[in-house]
C-alpha cells in the first residue's frame, strides 16, 4: 500500500469554475495546484483556454503551465 498524500482532482469543460475552486482549496488546505490541461502546457496559448492570468498564476502557482514552445511535442509518457 502506497503512503502518497490524498489528492483532489477538479476536473470539467472550460470556464466551469474549475480554478476558482482551486484557489480557494489552495487558500484553505496545504495544497499544491498541477495543470493537466492539455492546452496550458503551451507558452502563448492563453485564448481560448481559459488560462490563468499572471496575476493570479503569481499568486496560486500551477505546475505544467507554459512548459512547451508550441514547436515541441509532450507526451503522456512526459507527463507521468
């Protein structure tokens, strides 16, 4: 049996609240936020994903956000 910490995932179609309720549980609880959002990987895809702004990612820092030049690929074998 695996002692990993429990985990809440969020997940839904975009502009459903999703980050929302991420900032408030990371305002409550000792959590870190990650991005699986497909999209959000890419530096400069910030329309029409529903990214966060620089304001708020300063403020609630996401993992896999903006890691890729949209040249490069990213695999699920990357992610894991």
């Amino acid at each position: 049996m695996s002692s990993l910490p429990p985990a809440i995932f969020l997940m839904g179609p975009t502009a459903a609240g999703k980050t929302d309720l991420a900032m408030a549980l990371a305002d409550a609880l000792p959590c870190e936020l990650i991005s699986v959002d497909s999209a959000l990987i890419y530096r400069g895809m910030d329309i029409g994903t529903a990214k966060p702004s620089r304001e708020l990612l300063a403020r609630y820092p996401h993992r896999l956000i903006d890691i890729r030049d949209p040249a490069e690929s990213y695999s699920a074998a990357e992610f894991r």
